[in-house]
C-alpha cells in the first residue's frame, strides 16, 4: 500500500483531472452516461443552516439567472467539525494476511455462497438438461470448508497464469502442479464453477446486477460495520475488465482498462476502499430530484454525512446545487467544476 496523498497532491490531482475526463465544452459523457443537462434550470435549493453555525452566505443583492444569490464578501463560516474517528470498529484476530480475509469474508458470506451454489446445482440436476451423461450427475453438495479451499485456489490462479483452468490439474512435468491437485478434484473444480451462485436463480426480476448484488450488499455492509471512514474520502470511477457481450459494457477511453463494468467507488487516499456502486445503464439512478452523477454522489454517501467529511471529487460529478446538498448534509465537497454543465452559474464559471 503506498503512502498517503498529502492535500497538496489530492489539490494538484484534482485541477489536472478535466483533461482525464474529456468533460470539456462539447464533449460526450460517453455511452450510457447521464449528464446533468436533463438538470432543471429552475431548481432552487434552500439554504439549510445550523443553529451553532454562523451565517454561511452574506446578504448581498446579487442575483443570477441560475436563481442563487452570490457575494463578493468573505463569508462568515464556522467549521464543521469531524466528529467521528478514523479506526477499525472490530479488530481481526491477528496480524497476518490471513486474519484480515476472515474479517472480510467472514462465514455468514461462505454460508450464503454455499447455500445458493447448491440450490442452483440441484435446479440444473433436476432440470435434467444435461442428461445422464452431464457431469451435474457427479455434483455432490458443497460446504463451508471446501468453499474456502475453492477460494484459495481461485486466489493461487492470480499467481500462477496457464491458458486454461483445466491445465491446473496437468500431470505433464512441464506443469508440474500438484498443489491444485491435492486440495480439490479437477472435475468437482469446474462443477463448483459451473454452478457458483450469490442469489436464488429463480428469483426473477428487472434488476440486471441480481446475480451479484448480494455481494456488492455484503462488501458495503461489512467495511461499514468493521471500519469508521476517515475525515477526507474521494470518489471516482474504476474499470473491471469485460470483452464480452453485456448490455451495459462501457468504454472509457483515458482509463488502463478501456472497455469493462464501471463502478463508482468512495475510498480513502491510502486506497481503501469504502463502497462500491456498479453502473448498470438501467436509468434507475436518476430521480424528479437528482440527475444521474448527484444521485451516485448522494447514495455512496448515505450513512457518511453528517459528521464534518469532505468529498473529493472530479467535474464529472461537482456542481454548485450538488455542493448545496451536501453542505445542508454537515460534508464538504472538493472538485473542480465543468464549466458548461447546466445549472452552473455563470457568475462561477466565467473567466472574465
């Protein structure tokens, strides 16, 4: 893990990141991406001011088309202060890698992987499509603890690259691989990977992230309930590669991995992660009230307000009615701003 952004570096990244976006005047957002011009003009937030806080905007007379008043007088402004502390909530049991991964992934996690890999094994053997000659034949009902060996091995394939994941399981001394052999059957393998499951198959609905929100559940839940987030997050996308065929692929030019699922992710300058959201393209994400990019601003931080934080964030997501939101929510907000999103006072944007 490197060492953490100093706010001079955090600063310095965040003025240079308009040319990483692309988000200059007359410039896609990309496939599937929901700009802010769906934004009402008209919008108007009202002001919500603490008791203990003194007066946040002066009372000057300057009104712009945008509907907000604006000062040229330094404000009066009382810090809020943090109020909660940067530290883990539960403590793993040890300090090895291996005691931090059972404060991850602990049972409950392997108990549901287990429970829906078996129900969707026995629903393929009673389906019989496979006939008698299927390998689901063979499927014998997993557990925890083979679970977790079946992880591991998964993990070791990070490690060692072949071309398939039967050659694991090669008994030619140019692959030489007994390891994988000894804690788990080639056959019982690929039969837990033909069947790996997070969620009741036959549960049918229009969410197209079913098959893993479970998971993306558990990981937010869990970094909520094992560690309090510090003072200073940031969000930004992230790319998982994916070249197949999937309805809401995305391309994003200036990033390593260029054609993937995006995720929205909050995480510190250590590069902890906090929380995840997957972009799936279904318009769920928007509201009579938020465009798409204040919606995921405003729903990764649900739980984190409140408290004297500061987010971090690019002019893909910054707006002056989105610092609005989150400043009657006790946050700051950080970023640079795009100068032709709608919405965005003149007053603000203008060079002159």
């Amino acid at each position: 893990m490197g060492n953490p952004m100093t706010d001079e570096e955090l600063l310095l990244m965040l003025e240079n990141s308009d040319d990483d976006f692309g988000l200059s005047s007359g410039t896609d957002l990309g496939e599937g991406d929901s700009g802010d011009d769906d934004a009402d003009p008209e919008w108007k937030l009202p002001i919500v001011q603490r008791e203990e806080d003194n007066q946040i905007i002066s009372d000057v007379p300057i009104i712009s088309t945008s509907g907000y008043t604006w000062s040229n007088k330094q404000p009066l402004v009382t810090r809020i202060p943090f109020s909660k502390s940067k530290e883990f909530k539960v403590f793993p049991q040890g300090n090895e890698p291996i005691d931090y991964f059972n404060l991850l992934f602990d049972d409950r996690l392997f108990e549901l992987i287990v429970n829906e890999t078996n129900k969707y094994a026995l629903q393929v053997f009673l389906s019989g499509s496979g006939g008698s000659s299927s390998r689901i034949t063979a499927w014998k009902h997993t557990n925890i603890q083979e679970m977790k060996v079946f992880i591991g091995l998964l993990f070791h394939t990070g490690s060692i690259r072949v071309n398939r994941l039967e050659d694991y399981w090669k008994t030619s001394e140019l692959f030489s691989k007994n390891f994988f052999r000894q804690h788990m059957n080639r056959n019982h393998f690929m039969l837990i990977v033909r069947n790996l499951h997070f969620t009741d198959n036959e549960n049918h609905d229009n969410n197209r992230l079913n098959k893993i929100e479970p998971l993306v559940k558990y990981f937010d839940s869990k970094m909520s309930d094992i560690y309090e987030a510090s003072e200073n997050l940031a969000l930004d996308e992230s790319m998982v590669l994916f070249r197949g065929r999937l309805v809401f692929r995305q391309y994003i030019k200036n990033k390593r991995q260029k054609y993937g699922i995006k995720l929205y992710m909050l995480t510190e300058s250590s590069g902890l992660v906090h929380r995840i959201m997957i972009y799936s393209g279904q318009g769920q994400d928007t509201s009579n009230d938020f465009t798409h990019t204040e919606y995921v601003v405003v729903k990764i931080m649900e739980g984190l307000t409140d408290c004297g934080r500061s987010l971090y964030m690019d002019n893909y997501y910054n707006s002056v009615k989105l610092a609005h939101i989150l400043l009657a929510k006790g946050t700051y907000c950080i970023g640079t701003l795009c100068a032709n999103r709608k919405g965005n006072p003149k007053e603000i944007t203008s060079k002159n």
